[in-house]
C-alpha cells in the first residue's frame, strides 16, 4: 500500500515507545521503526517485545504484516526470537559492518569471525621449512642472483616448475616457456596489455579480474555458468580470450566438463582465440585426484597462471604464466628489461623448496586440513540447518552454501550483525549476467566497482544467451580461520541462517537462537 499512514501516538498496554509516520508500505515502516528505537536505545538489548498479535491491533495493522517484519528483523539480527521465550531485542549494542572487500579508502569495523575466501590461514606458513630452504638457495646462489633481474624470472625457479607442473598438473612446457609474475592479477595485466580484447568471462567469477582487465582497456562478456562449468558454446570469432577456471569453477564450484574441455580448444584453434586458464587451487581436490590442466590439451593456444597465494601465502608475491611460444617474447617485453615485481631471493627459496620436497609435503598437508574443514562445514549445516546445501565438489578453500531464494542478502546482514564476515554469491555475478537475465539481482549492483564493468560489458557486446537464472548463496572460506576460531565461526554461520520456511501467519515466527556477543 502507498497511501499516507500516520500514528504517532505510544501504544496503550505494551509500553512500546513507537512512531510510525509517513508514506509507503505499512511493513517496511513498522520495520524501519523498530530499527531506530534499537539504535537509540529506546530499546535496549533484552527488551520483550509484545507479541506480535497484540502490536497488530495497537497499531491497526494486519497480523501477517507485523509477524512478517518480526521475522525479518531476526534475520537481520535486530531481534531475537526462541519458541516459547517470545521476541526479544537482540543482546548487541551495535551491528558489525559486514566485509565485502572495501573498495573505499574508509575501514571497516573489524569482524569477530571471518569466512571470507581468498586466503589460508595464515598461521601454517611452514616457517621452519621455508627458512631451511632459503638458507641452503642462498647458500648456493651464483652471483648473477644478486644482480639486475631477468624478466623471465631466475631459471632455477622456472625449471623447478617446468617439472613440478608436468608431474602435478599434467603441463607441457619447457622452462623458456614459463614467465614468472607477483601473481595471477600481474599476469592478467601483461596478458591484456599482449593480447588485447575483446575477452569472455565466466559469469561468475572475481570482480578484481574484471575490473583489472577494465582497467587495461579490455571488456568481458559473460559466459553461462552451469553444473559442467562454463558454457564455452557461447564463445565466438570475435572473443580475443576466455578466461575460465576450470579445475574448480570460481565460486560456484563445478569442474569443466571433458567435452567442453576439448570444445573451447577447439574454439581458439579455429578462431586463434586464447584460453587463458586461472589454475588457482587445482592441486585441492579431495574426492580424487586433480583434473589435468587444459593446457595440456594444447600449450600453443592455452596460457595457464597460477601462484602461490592458495598453496603457501599470498604474502609471497611470486606466480607464473606457462605461455604459447609465440607470446612468450611480447610479454617479456611487457614486463620490462628488468624484473621489478618478484625478489630473486624467494625465487630462489621457492625453487630449494619444490625440489627438496618440502611443497608436496605443504599442499598434502593443507589438502587434509581443508577436507577436513569442508566435512566439517558440511556436518554442521546437516545437523543445524539440513534446508541448505553445499555445492560443488569437494575441493578448494571454499564452497558454497545455496540458501532458499530471495534470503541471500538478509543472510549477509544476519551474519554482520553476528559478527562474521561471508559473502554472498551475488558479489561474484558479472553485471552484464544480471542485465541479461532479469532476475531478481537485476536493477541491483552489489559492489562500488560495478559500474566499471557493466562499461566493459558493452565495449565486449552482448551477453549469452544460456546464461542459468541466479542462485541465492553465501561463498563461505572454511580455509580462513585459525583452528581454534573455526567452530565459533561456524555457530555464527549457523546462526545467521534464513529458516526453513516462512513464518506461519497465526504462530509467533521461530528463527535460530538468538546471536552471541562478540
């Protein structure tokens, strides 16, 4: 309803100290009402709320309209509700702004839990054996390591990759073709700068690739996303590029199907396209072992980077491009007559450490440690929350929770408000997937950079057309956490959950507990 609805009086019998005044819908103001007396502190952390059949008929509102902004404002972590306790104002002062890799310079207030992806934990660095490595690599060292870098990177490093990649990963190239970077943003940018665009994107994937890509003049067109990966059958004469994640697709998690594995190979050799393969966790998998790289299929037409910040840490600014011959002396000169991003002396340490064996040892042991983190995500939602799911398979450092439709973005509040930084799948949809589909994120933009790229999208041309309708869904890290964090990371995860239904419009809405301060 949009008429004009005024009642500023306290209501009689509940000692509820409300105003509700203006023009809209009756919910949405009751809610906004309810929302500036908890910020006040008109109703302090505890309060009992009346029940909602009484505020209904104080307020001369349907009873289906007041159970409805209760249960929202649980969701949102604003109230607090158990069966047979009735409604209650949260116990938290104040919310916790919620992360979402800040685009502005302003920080933001530091979560209790984090289960954003993107990194390890950092406190199992294998310190003692990355010292004994750099000990025994500048031990050896010749002189040439301490001078003007070669843009290449140093071929102690590049020949210790050439092999770990053919045994690991099923990569075939020689040392001259790898080409060492800070990491897979550096190597998009010497790729974009080389190869120019147009490029296709998967329709999911990290807002920071194609924003990077933006930045170099390079527009992306989003590719439909499905159970067998991305849907390379959109891929056209006029693409430039596909960059694909296909040993573990980013975020939703599905591996490329075989058959669309030797599709897109077929695509750059008739369209002398690139495939530009993001191989950013494909050592994790758990279930079995690894899915070979798609470089092996055909090294003249497929690039494949990778890095350390998965395996050891992002700390450690060294990743790698295995390129097609014909590239490798355009990126090299893109890069500059002397290396300036990566440290000899680290290149050097990590060389010592894949040849003694202390890396297979690291990611053997970080693959047991997040099976075990991913099974017990999985265990907890079964017992706590068996109305969602886990998708995907069983690998990387994350996975995704799919959540009912329409609950996503309340989850993210309801998380903040418990203190824990999650994302929503959502912040991973190409804008020119949202514009296409229409669905319900589609007059929306999750992130400040988005805006960028719905330019690129229209510098890269329409949309394609197999594009699947969007899924609700948080992204949630389980590498992340220390050890003795995780379990109270996942609580808050469970807590933050929507339920499994809607609220019954003549019983008292029955959401999770209600949150724990921080």
């Amino acid at each position: 309803m949009t008429d004009s609805w005024v009642n500023s009086a306290e209501i009689l019998g509940s000692d509820l100290p409300l105003e509700l005044s203006g023009t809209g819908n009756r919910r949405a103001l009751l809610m906004d009402a309810l929302r500036e007396a908890v910020r006040s502190g008109r109703l302090a952390p505890g309060t009992r709320l009346p029940p909602y059949r009484s505020l209904a008929a104080d307020l001369g509102l349907a009873r289906n309209t007041v159970a409805d902004a209760y249960a929202e404002l649980v969701a949102e972590g604003w109230l607090a509700a158990r069966q047979g306790s009735g409604t209650r104002v949260a116990e938290r002062a104040a919310p916790v702004t919620p992360v979402h890799r800040p685009r502005t310079p302003e920080r933001v207030a530091r979560p209790v839990h984090d289960l954003v992806q993107g990194q390890p934990d950092p406190s199992v660095f294998p310190r003692t054996a990355w010292l004994a490595s750099a000990r025994r690599a500048l031990a050896a060292a010749p002189d040439d390591a301490f001078g003007p870098g070669d843009p290449h990177g140093r071929p102690e490093l590049r020949r210790a990759l050439a092999g770990y990649l053919a045994r690991v990963r099923g990569v075939r190239a020689s040392p001259e073709r790898i080409v060492l970077c800070s990491g897979a943003a550096h190597g998009l940018r010497l790729l974009a700068e080389v190869v120019g665009g147009p490029w296709a994107a998967e329709a999911y994937g990290l807002p920071f690739h194609r924003e990077l890509l933006a930045s170099h003049g390079v527009g992306t067109r989003p590719l439909g996303v499905d159970a067998d990966g991305a849907r390379v059958d959109g891929l056209t004469r006029h693409d430039r590029a596909v960059l694909l994640t296909p040993a573990h697709q980013f975020p939703t998690g599905g591996p490329l199907h075989p058959a669309r594995r030797a599709a897109v190979v077929d695509w750059a050799r008739a369209a002398g396209g690139l495939v530009v393969e993001d191989d950013y966790d494909g050592e994790f998998r758990y279930d079995r072992q690894p899915v070979g790289a798609v470089q092996g299929l055909d090294p003249e037409h497929v690039v494949l980077v990778g890095s350390v910040s998965k395996s050891l840490s992002p700390a450690l600014r060294i990743g790698w491009m295995v390129l097609p011959q014909r590239l490798v002396a355009p990126v090299v000169a893109a890069k500059g007559e002397r290396e300036q991003f990566s440290s000899a002396t680290e290149q050097l340490t990590l060389a010592d450490f894949i040849e003694s064996g202390a890396y297979d040892r690291q990611v053997r042991r970080m693959r047991q440690r997040h099976r075990r983190r991913r099974d017990q995500l999985v265990d907890a939602l079964h017992a706590r929350a068996p109305h969602v799911r886990v998708t995907g398979i069983a690998a990387g450092l994350h996975a995704v929770v799919e959540l009912p439709p329409g609950t996503e973005r309340s989850a993210v509040r309801a998380a903040a408000w418990q203190g824990l930084a999650v994302e929503g799948l959502g912040d991973y949809l190409h804008p020119g997937a949202e514009h296409a589909s229409r669905g319900p994120r589609a007059s929306r933009t999750h992130r400040a950079g988005a805006a960028g790229d719905a330019d690129a999208v229209r510098a890269a041309g329409p949309a394609d057309a197999s594009l699947v309708p969007h899924r609700d869904g948080l992204v949630v890290g389980y590498a992340t956490p220390a050890e003795s964090a995780y379990p109270e990371a996942l609580d808050a995860l469970c807590r933050s959950l929507p339920p499994a239904g809607p609220p019954s419009a003549t019983a008292a809405p029955a959401p999770p507990p209600p949150p724990a301060a921080p």
